[in-house]
C-alpha cells in the first residue's frame, strides 16, 4: 500500500501511544509501517516536520466543538476544555504540540474562533492574540504536567508521586508552613476544579481590562 503523509501521521500517533515522544523516531516508524527510512524522508523532512503534522491533527475538530455565537468568557473557556481534551487524547500530546508553530487549517481555525470572539468583545488588536497566546500556553503547560504526574502515579499504585517524599520531610522539619498547610491542594490529583481555576483566571482578567 502506497504511503501517504496522512497515514503516516495516523501511525505515527499510534506509535506515540506506544513509546511516548522521545521514543519515537523516523526509523521506529519506518519499522512500524515495514518500509525503509528514506520513504519517509520522501513526505517529511525529519522528525520535527512530522511533529508539526502531529500536532495538527491533534486538534483536528477542536474548532468544530466550539459554541462560536457565545460570549468571549464562554468561547475561551470551552476552546480551553477542547484543546486540553485533544492533547490528553494522545500520550504526550501536549508534550507534542509544544513547541511548533503550525500555521495549518486546524490550528489556525482554533485561533481564528478565540481571537474573533475578543475582538467582538472589544478587545484591540493587540490584547485579544496575546491573551489567547496566554490561554494556550497555560493548557499546554498544564496537560504537560498533567501526563507527567499521570505517568508517575502509574508506577506509584495510583498514588501522588510526591506524596511519600513531601509527607516525610515535614515530619523531620519545621519550616515551609505555607506549603505544609497546603499541602492537601498540592497532592489533589483531581485535575478539573484545578485546571478550570487557572482558565478562570485568565478570563476574568481580561474582564478586569474592561473595567
């Protein structure tokens, strides 16, 4: 069967779920679809040409999904919801789309649709991208370390992975009261309340330009 960029893409995102990012590689992939590197070479020129291409079909559908008649607060936030659901569909999604800047029909309809509904809100020209900017910067950072933590408690019986360590140095010290007291939030492994908290912070914000 006659290779093509987007099977390529579709087997290297199930490869993903398999060896995670830094086990991917063009070779691995050539394995995979049994045919010798170069053919690859012939649709990409290298890994970072085929992350690009990964990461826009990440968020395939991701503008489909959002209500663009609504008010900014609502556009923002459930373009956030979406785009942290897309990322966390792949292992290492976010780890993925970080990094490339795809300038696709995917990507660019995502942003077209937040950026449009500040600029209906009033927001000039240079607030709406940057706080748009904002917004993806902190799904993206979140979801890396949400897949991070995720991995970890795997391999800790389901368990925060700081749990241990953090719990045994407070009982052999005094100091860090503001941590110790926070210490229930910091260990929540319920990502929902937490991850909607920071959305809410960025949305409210730009309410508190307008006023």
């Amino acid at each position: 069967m006659a290779l093509t960029r987007s099977g390529i893409v579709a087997h290297a995102l199930d490869l993903l779920d398999e060896v995670g990012v830094e086990g991917l590689s063009m070779r691995r992939l050539a394995d995979a679809l049994q045919v010798q590197a170069p053919a690859l070479y012939w649709h990409f020129s290298g890994k970072p040409a085929l992350l690009d291409e990964m990461a826009e079909a990440l968020v395939a559908g991701v503008a489909d999904r959002i209500p663009v008649g609504g008010d900014y607060g609502e556009v923002l936030r459930s373009g956030a919801q979406e785009m942290r659901r897309a990322l966390l569909s792949r292992r290492d999604g976010a780890r993925v789309f970080a990094g490339t800047f795809v300038a696709r029909a995917n990507v660019l309809g995502l942003g077209e649709i937040l950026v449009g509904s500040l600029r209906r809100a009033g927001f000039d020209d240079s607030v709406a991208p940057r706080a748009v900017f904002s917004l993806m910067y902190y799904v993206m950072g979140f979801v890396i370390e949400e897949q991070a933590l995720a991995e970890k408690s795997r391999h800790c019986a389901g368990a925060h992975p700081l749990a241990g360590p953090l719990e045994a140095f407070f009982a052999s010290s005094e100091g860090y009261p503001n941590i110790r007291a926070s210490l229930p939030e910091l260990l929540e492994t319920h990502q929902d309340t937490r991850f909607d908290f920071g959305v809410d912070l960025v949305v409210n914000g730009l309410a508190a330009l307008k006023s």
